[in-house]
C-alpha cells in the first residue's frame, strides 16, 4: 500500500513528530511506500477563506488544497499524528480537513450524509495526549472523541479501516513515551488492506 502521513507539529524535535517517524518506519518495515505531509514544515494555510466558498460554485479549488488531494488520490491509507489540544484537534489539522475534503470531491451530504466519494481506504489517528487514559475514560472524552472523528469524520471519508490510537501519558517518563512510540511502530507495521 501507499501510506500517507499528515503531520501536525512545528516542532522536529516534538514526540508528535518522533511518532510520526515511528508510525512511518513500521509502515516500511511491513512493505508499503510512505509520503509524509508536513503541514507546518509546508506552511499549509487552515483558513477556511471566500476562495474555499467560491469553489462549490465555480468547481475550482484552490491550489493548495489540489496539491492535497493529489496526496489523497495516491494514498491507500492515511495516518494522522496530531497532538490532543483542548479535547479536539489542533486548528491546523481541523483547517486540512475543512479545506481538503471538500464537498463534492469527499462528500456530498444533499444525496447520502453517510455515502462518500472516495475510494474505500484505512484511516488511522495517533493523538498524544498529555492525560492518563483511565482520566478520559472517566470523565466521557474518550467516547465523545472517537463518536466525533470515527463515526463522524472519518464516517464521511470512507475509511473502511479506522482507528482512533490515544497516546496517553504523552508527557510522561522515558519508558511511557518508548512504549508509544513503539506502538505507532507497530500501528503501521499492522496497517489493514481497505476492506
Ligand atoms: C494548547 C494545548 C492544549 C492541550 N490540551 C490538552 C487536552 O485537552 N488534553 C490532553 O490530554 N492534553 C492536552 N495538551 C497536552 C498535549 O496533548 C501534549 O502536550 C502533547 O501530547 C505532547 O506532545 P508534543 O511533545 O508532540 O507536543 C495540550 C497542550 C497544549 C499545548
């Protein structure tokens, strides 16, 4: 297969971007070709803006959101690394999503909210986040957050393989963050055929 990663971090250094690097090498490791969008390192443009609005009319996407979905168009599977901000995405991977998925090429809700456009594909998400995970669970963010983006965004994508991986204890000791990194390895060293 062909893994797309769409990376969000303005940080090298970051542990979003080491899982990144990690979830690229066990997709190698099991064979598949990988491409990395680095959304900050590229300064992609979130803003949703009049030239967004104008395309459901005139069918002409702005260039930059073309480029993305060329991206899109080669990938089997997409893996998203993107750290936990707020209970929700960080804003430059939600303004990728608004603007790269657009209406007509990813979805047409006027016809079918739960039918996309889009080929069948694997989706996965790998989300640090700073909060243990018996945390999120309790207090409900854990099902909020995967009703939102599994059912929900991804829903519309037509992921037919999809997961939400949570990375908690992001911040915590060596050994946590080597035991995460370790599993974004495997996650694309497992990465499943879209069924
Ligand atoms: C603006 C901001 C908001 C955050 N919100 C949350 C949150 O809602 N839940 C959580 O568990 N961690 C939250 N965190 C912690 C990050 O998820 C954590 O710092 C990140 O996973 C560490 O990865 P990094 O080193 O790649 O930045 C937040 C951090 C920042 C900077």
């Amino acid at each position: 297969m062909h893994v797309l990663t769409v990376l969000d971090h303005p940080d090298p250094n970051s542990f979003s971007s080491a899982i990144a690097r990690a979830f690229c090498a066990g997709a190698e490791a099991a064979g598949h070709t990988t491409e990395l969008a680095d959304l900050h390192t590229e300064s992609f443009d979130p803003r949703w803006t009049m030239a967004d609005i104008a395309a459901d009319d005139t069918g002409q996407l702005p260039r930059d959101v073309l480029i993305e979905q060329e991206r899109i168009s080669r990938a089997d599977a997409i893996g998203f690394v993107f750290p936990l901000f707020w209970w929700g995405m960080p804003a430059m991977t939600k303004g990728w999503i608004d603007r790269v998925w657009s209406w007509g090429w990813a979805y047409d809700q006027l016809d079918d909210p739960e039918k996309s456009l889009q080929r069948p594909r694997t989706g996965v998400l790998l989300v640090p986040a700073g909060a243990r995970s018996d945390e999120m669970d309790e207090l409900g963010y854990s099902s909020a957050i995967e009703t939102a983006w599994i059912d929900g965004t991804f829903g519309y994508f037509g992921f037919t393989n999809r997961a939400l991986i949570l990375l908690n204890g992001s911040k915590g000791s060596d050994d946590r963050r080597k035991a995460l990194l370790r599993r974004a390895h495997d996650a694309g060293e497992s990465l499943k055929n879209p069924s």
